[in-house]
C-alpha cells in the first residue's frame, strides 16, 4: 500500500532486497521482524496452521498483532507435520535472516535451529529472543513482567513496598530493537568475512540494561536507588502538579537558569530572592518546604494557562496525557507519525486504523506501511510458487494440512 501521494518521496529502504524469515509470536521476536521490514527487508511471518495466537487477544493485547507485524507477508505452516517442517526449511534456505523467539531447543525439533541451517547456508544470520540468554535461568519462561519484576524495574516504577509493572512492554519492544541492532551489526560483518553468525537478545538482559543506572549509582554512591516515585530528584522542580480544576501538568526548571526564568514567569520574585533557593542543589535540599509552597500558588492557575506560559518561555512542561488522545496530538499528525493500516482480523476486520510509526527518520522521511498486518496464510502460494512448488504440490499440502 502507498501512504504518501505520489509527489512525496518515498522512504530509504536500505534493507531492501533481504530476506528475512521470521517464526515469532507475542511482541519481541515480531518487533525485530517489524524493525527490519520498516527498513525494506522482504519479512516473511510464518504462522502455525491456525494462525499467530495474537491474531484475536482480548483487552491489553488488541493491538499487538497490527502494530507489530505491519510490512511483511504471512505464510501458514503446520511444523508439526513433516511436509510441512520440509517446507520451512527450504523457505529458510532462501533466507538472509531467520528470526525466532520460541523455548529453547523448540525449533531443533523441526531441523530449524541455527546448526542445522547454518550447515547449508552458512551466511545465514539467526536471531533468537529468549527470556534469559543461556544460563541458570534459561530454562525458565519469562515474561515482559516476570523479568521487571526479578530485574528491579518493576521495584523503581512502584512506590514503595508496591512493586509495578511498567506501562507497556518495554523488555519486550527494547529486546526485539536490540536483536534489530544485532542482526545489522551481524550483516556488516557478513559483508567482510562472507558468513553468517547466530546473534541473541533477551528479555531479562535487556531489563537489567535498563536498570543499570540504578545500579551504578549504588556502586558510586554506596546508596541503593530509592523507587522513582521517592526518589531524591536530581532537580528541585521535576514533577507533576495538580492545578485549577483538578487538571494536572508536570512542570520541570532542572537549572538555576531555569529556576530564575520559572520565578519570573510566575511573578514568584520572593522565591528568586530567597537566598534558601539560589542553587539547585540548595532548592533539592528544601523540597519539603519548597514543593508545598508550589503547589498551593500553583492550584490557582489552570493547565493551559500554564502550558501557554511554559512554552512561550522555553521551560520543560507536559500535559498529563492517555494513549488514545495522542491520535489527535497535532506534532504527530503534523509530522506524519500515524499511519493509516487495514486491520486483518477479528470485529472490525477491513476497517482502517492509524498506527504509530518507527520514531526516526530516514534522509528527512518517516518509514511507512507498504503492506498491511497481512491475513493468516496471504502469501502462501505465492511464497510457495516462488520456492518452485507446483499448484497441485500446493493443494495436497493444503489438503494434509501442512500449510493454510
């Protein structure tokens, strides 16, 4: 599909031309897949028989299968039954890249593991995302928040002694990034040596990356990170405040600078002269005093009122927002951030929604959706004609049920 008119130019594909056969489910294996497709690579989604569970998850994972699986073709494959494993591995044969996220040892059984790949396609780069890299823990099965929760996130998102969950599937999105990157870096070093290499990325790895500021600091200060919602802030003003109204808005002045132009749009001159208040660090000491105060002069002025005065100002500010008020936030639809896709199943099948894009650019161009999240099995006769299968091989295989 083309989101552009025909005058815009269209975005750099430097993947373009590779190859990349992807058994994945849930988030991080199809964020990988969704990241290489984004840049051009042809992604080929191989399904069970009856389709990726994702397809028709309830409440929270709605949205997964049409956000993570845009640009890339769906072929439908009972591994189970050997025509169809034979069928993967000669669609692999053909393969730049294969990406996986299953249990460890799940995709041996099929002769789909990197050994058994490799042997014939030794340039072949084979992503796998797993809960753990190998290990004690790699025999466990890990979820987005079962690794925050044993990884110390879920302890700093929370207040405390109430340990919480971050507010998306930030292990699983950043670990499918992360096998992007690697798969990138894999591809580099196959243009100089000619050979492939298995690469790895995980769940609770990626989760102790994001925590390791946490960790330094305790190894710097010898003091453990209190959770961030009773942290010691670096800044005097760093939070949210509820104003005129019962509206809330986070407001930051993270330099004296700041502080003293915060003051003055304000007409807080008392505070800018209060000698209590003339260093950050000093502000940081008085929060207990200085925050109160605040809050009280601040409860007289609405949200806009101070959003209008923040902005004109340079000053950090943020309305309190919910995810469905951003598909009408004017920087994202003034900047092409949303774009539009059929969804492919359940109630509103064939209905148009907007998703949202990879958050960079390209030669000054977002990258866009040239396929939609595709249907259980779209592409599998042409994917299986393109293999040099015959129509009637196609229908028998249909018939044993060994592809849809």
């Amino acid at each position: 599909m083309q989101n552009t008119p025909d005058a815009t130019p269209r975005p750099p594909q430097p993947l373009a031309g590779l190859r990349v056969v992807e058994f994945t489910h849930m988030v991080m294996g199809p964020t990988c897949g969704m990241v290489l497709a984004d840049m051009g690579a042809e992604v080929i989604k191989v399904e069970p028989a009856d389709g990726d569970r994702t397809r028709h998850l309830l409440g929270a994972g709605s949205g997964f299968f049409p956000l993570f699986n845009r640009n890339k073709k769906s072929i439908g494959i009972n591994l189970r039954d050997e025509a169809g494993a034979a069928v993967a591995r000669k669609l692999c044969a053909s393969a730049d890249v294969v990406i996986e996220n299953f249990k460890p040892d799940t995709m041996a059984k099929y002769g789909l593991d990197y050994a058994a790949l490799s042997a014939t396609n030794p340039r072949l780069i084979y992503a796998s995302h797993k809960g753990f890299l190998p290990g004690p823990y790699d025999h466990r099965t890990a979820l987005d928040e079962v690794v925050q929760m044993m990884g110390g996130l879920a302890y700093m998102t929370g207040r405390p002694g109430d340990p919480l969950r971050a507010g998306t599937s930030v292990n699983d999105i950043m670990g499918g990034m992360f096998g992007a990157i690697a798969v990138m870096g894999a591809l580099i070093q196959r243009g100089i040596t000619g050979r492939g290499m298995e690469v790895q990325s995980a769940l609770f790895e990626n989760n102790v990356f994001l925590v390791g500021q946490h960790m330094l600091q305790y190894a710097i200060t010898g003091q453990p990170a209190a959770p961030m919602p009773d942290r010691i802030s670096a800044w005097a003003v760093y939070d949210v405040f509820t104003v005129k109204g019962g509206e809330q808005i986070f407001l930051a002045a993270v330099s004296d600078a700041q502080w003293a132009t915060f003051c003055r749009v304000l007409g807080f001159a008392d505070l800018q002269a209060d000698a209590r208040y003339a260093t950050n660090n000093a502000r940081v000491h008085e929060r207990p005093t200085l925050l109160p105060l605040l809050r009280e002069r601040l409860s007289l002025r609405n949200a806009d009122e101070l959003a209008a005065l923040f902005e004109k100002a340079g000053l950090p500010f943020a309305p309190i927002r919910k995810p469905e008020e951003l598909y009408d936030d004017e920087h994202l639809l003034a900047t092409g951030g949303l774009a539009d896709i059929t969804l492919p199943d359940g109630a509103r099948a064939g209905e148009t929604a907007r998703t949202t894009l990879c958050p960079f650019t390209m030669d000054g161009q977002r990258l866009g959706v040239r396929l939609n999240p595709p249907t259980l099995g779209e592409h599998t006769g042409e994917l299986l004609s393109e293999l040099g299968y015959g129509a009637g091989e196609i229908e028998r295989l249909h018939q044993q049920t060994a592809i849809s």
